[in-house]
C-alpha cells in the first residue's frame, strides 16, 4: 500500500557546513483535507454549472488527483546545486 511522506528533512547549507531540519509533513494533511471541504461547496457549484459544456472533469477530478501526488511524494529526494552551496530536501 502507498502511503504519504510523514517527514521532510531539509538540509539548509551555512557558512560553516550544513545543517538537518525535520519538518513534520503529516501535520499538513488535516489543513489539506479542511481546506478541501471548505472549497468543496464552490467545486459543486462549479460543476453544475460547466456540466453541460463537458468541461467539468478537471473539478471533478481535482481532489483524487491532488491525493495521488501528495502519496507518491514519499521517497523523493530533491538535491539543489548551487556552486560550493548544496541544499537537499528529502519526503520520508
């Protein structure tokens, strides 16, 4: 089963090296999802409305497909490269 990243570990560089900061990712989903119900009135309405011109797909399917990026995040590493100063986010 694919789950999300609960953790992301930044390393920020300094003038004496670098170093670890541990952000906990897991506490962003409750805002996702509250912000998620709060827009999901508007969506509705949306949809009805661009119902009969076909274009309502993309609203329909926003939600599912936000779900399925923020899943597939676990285990991406992003490195910046930038001269002698590297920075690195890792989603665990």
């Amino acid at each position: 089963m694919n789950r999300p990243p609960l953790l992301l570990h930044l390393r920020i560089p300094t003038s004496d090296g670098s170093f670890g900061l541990w952000l906990p990712w897991f506490l962003i989903y409750p805002i996702l999802l509250a912000l998620m119900l709060i827009a999901l009135p508007i969506v509705l309405v949306a949809v009805l409305i661009l119902l009969p011109t076909g274009k309502a797909r993309p609203l329909i399917m926003g939600g599912p497909y936000l779900w399925r990026i923020l899943f597939s995040m676990r285990g991406l590493n992003v490195d910046i490269n930038d001269g002698p100063k590297r920075m690195t986010f890792n989603f665990i």
